[in-house]
C-alpha cells in the first residue's frame, strides 16, 4: 500500500512540475512567438487569428494536450519510481516542436538541432533503461525518487529550450510588432533599452514608433530626434535607407545623420518651425557650427556645445590611440550623444 501511495506521489509531482514549466514555457517566455506563428498557419483569416492571438485558453490547452501526452509516454515507455519523469519525453518533444518557428517556418529548427535532439532522445532513453535494469536496494528510497525525477525533468526541460526557438532578437522584435500593432509606442521603446545587440528590423521598429511619438509644439515625427542615438544601431546605412522611402521630413533628417552628413541636415532643417531643438538634432548642428540655431536657441546650444567641449577633452588624452580604444574609453559616458556615434559608428 505504501508502494502505491510512493508510485502515486512520483506521478503528480512530475505532473504538477511538468505543467507549470509548460504554462510559463508557453505564456511567459513564447507567447508573442506563438501569436507570430498562428497569424503565419492561419494568414488570410483575420479575425480567426485575432480571436486566437495571445488568447490564455489556447496555451492552457498546449499545456493540457503536453501534458497528456505521458500517458501514451508511460504506456510506450514504462518507466517507473525515480526514473517516470522520462515517460514526459513525447511532452518535451512536443513543447520545443510547437515553439520552432523562426519568423518564416513554422518548424524553423535546423537539421543539427533535429539531429542533436534525436541523440539525447535516444541515449536518455536508453541511458534509463540501464538504470532500470539494475537491482537497487530500498534503503533512502524516496530521497533517491525525488532527485532522479528532478534530474530527469531539468534535463527535458533543457531539451525543450534546445529545441524551441530562443533567439532574442526574434522574440524582442515579435513583443514589438505586437505593441506597435496596439499604439503603445512608449512600451514599444522600452522593449530591449540597455540591449546592445540589435537587428535592421527592430532599428525600423523603433524609428517608426519614434516618428509616432506625440510631438508637443514641434513638428510631427520630431520624437526621433530625441530618441535616435539612445539605442543600439546594428546597420546605420540599412535604417538611412529604410527612412528615406518613409516619405517624411522628420525621417529624412533622421537619415541625414544616421549617414553623418551634416551639411545636408543642417541645409534641411527649418529651426524656425521648433519651440525647442531636438537633442540629437542640436548636437548635430553643434558639429556644424550653425550660427542661425546658436542665435534661435543660445541655452540649448551653449549646454550641448559644452557636452562637446567635455566629449572633445576626453578625446584628447587617447587621440593617438586607435579608434577602437577611443571608442570603449569614452562609451560609458557619451554613448548616447550624437558626437560619440559622429566619431565611431558611422
């Protein structure tokens, strides 16, 4: 009786770990990956994907169908006592199968992925049909239960990591589309601030929100001057050119700097339709000495040519030193001026 009453602990503490790792799997680590890949098997029905899309009802019954598929695990497998978290292997597989896509596929794992899967598969399965085969003496039993089904789901849950799709850049981008999509563009900028790893299209993403940002006095789209340079820039030249085609004056001045030419942007820019300069639009016009801003905007352009001033100073010490080296010397402090990416990333 007692036999029984382990076998049935084993079998609903795996149960209960399994399926709160699949729920937050699914709801906290891949729901926007999901929603991507419902718009992608269901493109064409708008309103079915828009009833589908982050609904709660459609993970909880990923996590109940995962979660059943032990059974025909236990039944195929037979795993008992310290080693039953292995009959939940169809329930990893499973779990990394439907979170693969990759933006495009909706199986997007490569065939090294599917290879490397398939080998731990097999040795972990027959890895504890060795264990199993080998006589074990009762003594600390339940000690040694408990610590094999933990082993044994760390390692699933691994597995379910491998083969799901865990790319950052993906998922930050898909969080993006999605509050974009809603309006909610301060969210939008908020999503990968500090990240210093970044793709043409999430560069894109944040411009375009950006240019959507309540402008006060100043002239629609101008939040971009604000913003710009706070961010990781993975192709300055690719975001220059996607601006350019957006057909808008606060886009193309954008572009003007994501290039460095200065000339053009200060020849476009009508200073006289601001009540106050954009950062990034100041200090470009700093760099270009411009006397009509200096005379329009005489604090603002005194407090950014003094961020100059400072920027220039730590300069000096290293300016021997090859552009590399001036560039990590001086991120820390001026990153997110438009003089640091003058200098270095254009």
């Amino acid at each position: 009786m007692e036999k029984k009453s382990c076998d049935k602990c084993v079998r609903w503490l795996c149960g209960i770990l399994f399926s709160a790792f699949a729920f937050c799997w699914l709801f906290f680590f891949q729901r926007d990956l999901l929603n991507a890949e419902i718009n992608c098997a269901f493109a064409g029905n708008e309103s079915l994907c828009e009833h589908l899309s982050g609904s709660l009802f459609i993970i909880s019954l990923l996590t109940i169908f995962s979660l059943l598929l032990a059974i025909p695990g236990r039944i195929i497998l037979r795993f008992k006592k310290g080693l039953y978290a292995c009959n939940y292997l169809f329930s990893a597989a499973f779990l990394g199968l439907i979170t693969g896509f990759d933006g495009d596929n909706l199986l997007g794992q490569g065939s090294t992925i599917w290879m490397v899967t398939a080998v731990f598969a097999v040795v972990l399965f027959l890895i504890c049909k060795l264990v199993a085969s080998v006589p074990r003496s009762e003594y600390n039993d339940r000690p040694r239960t408990l610590a094999g089904n933990l082993l044994l789901l760390s390692m699933l849950f691994c597995m379910v990591g491998y083969l799901g799709n865990t790319d950052e850049n993906l998922h930050r981008r898909l969080h993006m589309e999605r509050l974009y999509a809603d309006g909610d563009y301060d969210g939008l900028l908020e999503v990968g601030r500090y990240e210093e790893e970044s793709d043409p299209a999430i560069d894109l993403l944040r411009a375009k929100a950006m240019l959507s940002l309540p402008s006060d006095s100043n002239p629609a789209g101008s939040g971009i001057g604000e913003h710009l340079f706070c961010y990781s820039i993975s192709n300055p030249i690719a975001l220059s050119q996607s601006l350019k085609e957006l057909d808008n004056d606060e886009a193309y001045l954008a572009s003007c700097l994501l290039e460095g030419n200065i000339q053009s942007f200060s020849d476009r820019i009508n200073i006289d339709s601001y009540q106050k300069l954009p950062t990034y639009y100041m200090q470009a016009l700093v760099l270009a000495n411009d006397s009509a801003s200096r005379a329009k905007f005489p604090q603002q352009y005194a407090q950014e040519l003094s961020t100059y001033d400072s920027f220039c100073e730590a300069l000096e010490p290293i300016e021997t030193e090859p552009k590399q080296f001036q560039a990590n010397s001086t991120f820390i402090d001026f990153h997110e001026t438009y003089f640091w990416f003058y200098s270095f990333c254009r």
